[in-house]
C-alpha cells in the first residue's frame, strides 16, 4: 500500500475465484445478479474479431436511444459501469473552477468515493458543498429505492449548489423501473445504467450513461478506446432488446425475497426491508465467522465490513431450490 494513495474498493462475486481455488463448485450469493433471466438467441459474427469495435459505437448508442427514447449525443458506454464512473470523475474535477468536493452517502457502493479520490476529491459531509453528489437507486447495500419524485427532489437541491447528481440506477431494471429518471434531461444529472445485474451477465463488461451532450462527450474522450469488446456489443444489442421481458424476473425477486426474509428472521436476524435483488441482515455479531464458515460449506456471501458495517451479510436473492440451500447452510453456521 502507497502512503497517501487510496485502497482498491472490496467487491463480491467471488464465484470464480472460490471455484479456481477449492476446484468445487460453490453456491456464490455474493454476486446480485438476475436469478430469472430471459431466454433469448444472440450471435456474434466472427468476421468482428478481424475488426477493431466502431469506437463511436454508433450502431450501439442508437440501440440505446431506441429503447431509451434519448439521442445519441447524450449516450456514453463504458467497459462495465465503473469506467464510466472513473471518467466522469475525471472529467468534473479537470476544471480549475469546480471545487473538489464530493458527498456520498454511507453504507454504499465502494467505487463512488474511490473514484473521486483517485481524482483528487475530498468527501464532504454536506451536499451543498460538493460539487458531485452520489446517489445509489436502489442502493446498494440496503435494497432501499427512492421514488422517481424524491431522485427529482434531490437533483433540485443540487442544481441550487451548482453540483453534478450522478445517479447509479445498476439494479433498477431489478426493482422498480418505472422511478428510473433515465428520461430526465437535465445539464446537472449524469444517471448510470448496466446489463450486468438484470442479464447476469457480470463477465460481460458492459454499462452505460445519459447526460448533457457537453459532459457525455468529455466522458466519451477520457473512457479507454475500444472500451467494449464485440462480444460485449453484440450481447447489448439483442439484450437491450428484452428489457420489457424483466416482468417475470421482477416477480420472481420479490415472491423469493420474501421467502427469504421470512426464513432469515426465524434464524433470529434483522433484515433491511429491501426493494432490490438482494437482501442485507444484522446477525448482531462480528459477521466473518460466519462468512469464512458458510465458504467452508462452498455458500459465499457478502460480508459488509468494508460497508462498515461488520454485523451485518448481504446475499443475492436466487433460485427457491438455491435459496434453501442457503438456509440450510446458514442455520447450520448459526448454530
């Protein structure tokens, strides 16, 4: 670790990693992705790979556009969401003019406050005094959703202090589309979309972004050339397509959710009421024990520690055959 320099952020979706390992097959609950996903036929032209990926995206950015009924020039993509979130970053702090401040909410996702500081910002503890605003929908780790009204509310409030709202809606396909502000066209609101979590689709890099035409072509500059791959492409293309078809995934969420939360409060834990894809519960211990003791049964979780919240475990909501199996496991570390 470099004196002065910031820690890398701690993420789940250890699956991978546990399977290279322990050469088993584990139950990973530390990733929130889509239990119920949408079947549907893709196809990648080999000939693609001859061929550096259009870097406009043009093809790609009016896919976008159609679904999203926004313009291309108000569309930035990125290899995965935190590239966009690192080039907006270093975008907004460029300007001398703009102080380098930033407020984000805790407990949440790790990479807003990395980001920022990776580009010389400073966290603040009031958001009239930063000059970028974070803002999780639903966030992440609690599951909790803001209504479109409250998101409109908060941009208001920035736009009085001349501050940029970033509004990371990773997992709302997930929760409740219809408070997306993907439609709102505002010079002081950057929103943040991805495929990963609603396709689970994670080791496909792919996110994307609206904004103001003039901030989204400084991001456009500061991203990585060629920075989705073509396999990547031509996945969001034919996804994008199917995200009417997320009803059914939305339904199952919420019926295996519940089921969850019933069996977890009965185990004696206290859950967060969650609106997302994901469920986060104080065991009221130090959590890592039972994090290490649930891997030693091949069932990883999110330990929340690094939230800052070291009682308390966040798992996917998953299969009900799955989900038992968690359950299981779980009752058997608790007691």
């Amino acid at each position: 670790m470099v004196v002065g320099f910031p820690e890398r952020a701690v993420h789940g979706g250890l699956g991978k990693r546990q399977r290279e390992k322990t050469h088993k097959s584990v139950l990973d609950f530390s990733a929130s992705v889509n239990p119920c996903v949408p079947q549907f036929a893709w196809h990648l032209d080999p000939e693609c790979l001859k061929y550096y990926p259009d870097d406009s995206y043009s093809a790609l950015k009016e896919r976008i556009g159609q679904v999203f009924h926004r313009n291309p020039e108000e569309i930035c993509v990125g290899n995965g969401s935190v590239e966009l979130i690192r080039a907006l970053c270093a975008v907004r702090y460029r300007d001398p003019v703009i102080p380098r401040t930033f407020f984000v909410e805790s407990p949440t996702f790790g990479e807003y406050a990395l980001s920022a500081a990776l580009a010389g910002a400073s966290r603040v503890t009031d958001p009239l005094g930063a000059s970028l605003q974070f803002l999780c929908n639903p966030n992440n780790p609690t599951g909790q959703l803001l209504s479109k009204d409250k998101v409109r509310a908060k941009l208001s409030a920035a736009k009085d202090s001349d501050s940029l709202l970033f509004c990371d809606e990773a997992f709302i396909e997930l929760s409740d589309p219809q408070q997306s502000v993907a439609d709102v066209r505002d010079p002081a609101l950057f929103v943040m979309r991805s495929i990963t979590k609603c396709f689970a689709v994670p080791g496909i890099r792919f996110g994307y972004g609206f904004g103001n035409p003039d901030l989204v072509l400084k991001i456009e500059t500061a991203r990585t050339p060629w920075c989705v791959n073509a396999y990547a492409e031509a996945y969001a293309m034919e996804a994008l397509l199917h995200l009417d078809e997320l009803d059914a995934s939305r339904a199952a969420i919420e019926r295996e959710r519940a089921f969850l939360v019933t069996e977890l409060e009965a185990l004696g834990m206290k859950c967060t009421p969650s609106r997302a894809n994901y469920i986060l519960f104080d065991c009221g211990r130090n959590a890592s024990p039972l994090c290490e003791a649930l891997a030693g049964r091949d069932v990883l979780v999110r330990d929340c520690t690094s939230f800052g919240l070291p009682t308390c475990i966040r798992i996917a909501v998953m299969s009900r055959e799955e989900n038992r199996a968690f359950i299981e496991a779980f009752a058997a570390c608790v007691h």
